[in-house]
C-alpha cells in the first residue's frame, strides 16, 4: 500500500437478505456520492448492502457516510487509489455477488432487476455483466448510450432521464468490463481482485477482465436493461494517473487495446459466450514490439 495510512471498517448492514455488496470508492466527491447512494436506494429493487471506502473524506464525506445507519465502510485517511479500495471494501462483503460502482453514477429504475436476471440465466458463475451507461457525450466508447441529461450534478435533469431512460435503444453489447459490474464473490476471490500493481487504477478495468478472462470466463455481457447515467470522470480527472497502459503489456504480452477490440469484442451486440480469437501475423508482431518498448518504460 503506497505509503502509510491507517485503515479503519464498520459493518453495521441490517438489510434483509441483501442481493448485491455494491462497493463504491470516493475520494473527496461528496455531492455526487450522496446523489449515487440516494439512487441506489430509490431506484433497487431488491435489498443490497452498500459499502463505501471513504479516501481522505476530508470534504465531509466521513461525517455524513458515518451517519448514515445502513453503509458499511472502510476509511483511509490518505487517497489509496482504486485497486486498493476495491480490495479493502471487498472484505465486508456478506453477499453472493460483488458490484463495483463509481461514486458519479445515478442507477436507473430496474437497473439490479435486469443484471440479477441475467445471473440467474447464467446457470453458473463464471460470468462478468455490466449495466448499460448513459453519459451526457461521446468519448469513443461504443459501450455508453449517449444522451445529455446533464454535465454535472448542478445541470442535471433527474426528472427527465427518468421519464425517458427506457426509450433510448441500445442492444446488449459484448465486452464487460466497466463499472457497475458484477461478478460472484468466488470468482472475485478466485482471481484476487483488482491489481494493485496498476495503482491507483487506470487499466485495472481490463486487467481485471483479462484475469477473468485467463479463469476461463467467456460470458462478458453488457446488459442493456440495467442502465445508470454517468456523469464521468469526477475523480479520475483530479488524480495523477499511473502508466498503465505499459503494465498491462508487460504483463499480457498485448495491449490493451488488442484485449478489448479482438478478445472481448468490446461495444458489438451480443451474440454468445466469446471465443479465443486468432490474431494476425501482423498484429502479433505490433503486439511483440510494443511489450518490448514497454519494458523499457
């Protein structure tokens, strides 16, 4: 853990029979927190334990999450980024099934419906569903539904992404990887959740998809029903971000990118559990001499 920072818990969850462990890490990002955890607990519906790591809280985010009677926590007093957060969290889980949600997100009504439907379809475990985002613009990720309800908590228009939310089209897509998702808690065990390695978090998303992926998970389903509206990028944007990108060719032997677009198959509709893909001699090779320039970052 980077430097030395005291870590306290509280689990004090008195839901009945919960379905989900939601873990939400916040740094400083009180607002949006409050307005993620309202969600949640307007708009589930089934029963979910909510556990918040609180980094810093310096922003009063310590005081209100210790004063509210149904969130567990875990407290760092210095930012330890999300890979540790998610990790800490996770030991307070008391369900099944493990979601990883950002603090700026807004979940939609029937958004734990449709992805518990989908577990219970499944059969088994070895699976990795993500809800369908909504954000306000296009980044490039063809993942996202793009509709602006709101750039920020001041301009957002609860009322209308309420009303209209169901109607925006969107297939099931392929390639779950970002947050929320869910994942069993063996299989979370099974493959030592996220990589602290890519502290404090940029790449631990496919990182995390590729371990699954080494597990011998092939159900990589982004479901279209489940739909939360992401502001983006609250934090992510404040944090001095780690070089991830090179770790996870040092440690694939492929980038990132080649993962995502010939693995997972990321942001195309979904048409079944994945299968291996055969790269080309040329994308091999692109491969090979980028894990060679990474080796010397």
């Amino acid at each position: 853990m980077p430097g030395s920072t005291a870590i306290q818990k509280r689990k004090i969850s008195r839901q009945n029979n919960p379905v989900f462990s939601i873990l939400i890490p916040s740094w400083n990002n009180l607002a949006y927190l409050k307005l993620c955890i309202e969600s949640i607990r307007k708009n589930s519906h089934f029963p979910h334990q909510l556990i918040v790591h609180i980094n810093e809280g310096n922003d009063g985010t310590f005081e209100w999450v210790n004063s509210q009677n149904d969130l567990d926590y875990t407290y760092s007093e210095k930012n330890i980024g999300i890979c540790y957060a998610l990790n800490i969290s996770s030991k307070l889980v008391i369900t099944d099934y493990i979601v990883y949600m950002n603090d700026d997100m807004y979940v939609c009504p029937g958004w734990d419906t449709a992805l518990f439907n989908e577990i219970k379809n499944a059969g088994h475990n070895y699976f990795f569903f993500s809800s369908t985002a909504i954000e306000p613009e296009f980044t490039g990720n063809r993942c996202v539904m793009v509709k602006n309800y709101g750039k920020d908590i001041h301009s957002f228009q609860e009322a209308k992404l309420l009303d209209k939310f169901s109607t925006l089209q969107k297939d099931d897509w392929l390639g779950s990887t970002w947050p929320p998702n869910v994942v069993h808690k063996d299989i979370w065990g099974l493959v030592g959740g996220y990589s602290t390695e890519f502290s404090p978090g940029m790449y631990s998303d496919p990182d995390f998809s590729m371990k699954l992926w080494q597990l011998g998970v092939r159900l990589f389903k982004g479901v279209s029903k489940s739909r939360v509206y992401h502001f983006g990028s609250k934090s992510v944007s404040r944090v001095v971000k780690n070089k991830g990108y090179y770790t996870f060719i040092a440690k694939w032997g492929i980038t990132s990118g080649t993962f995502t677009n010939h693995y997972l198959r990321s942001g195309s509709s979904f048409d079944g559990p994945l299968t291996a893909p055969a790269l080309s001699a040329i994308l091999k090779w692109k491969n090979f001499f980028k894990k060679l320039k990474a080796a010397t970052k």
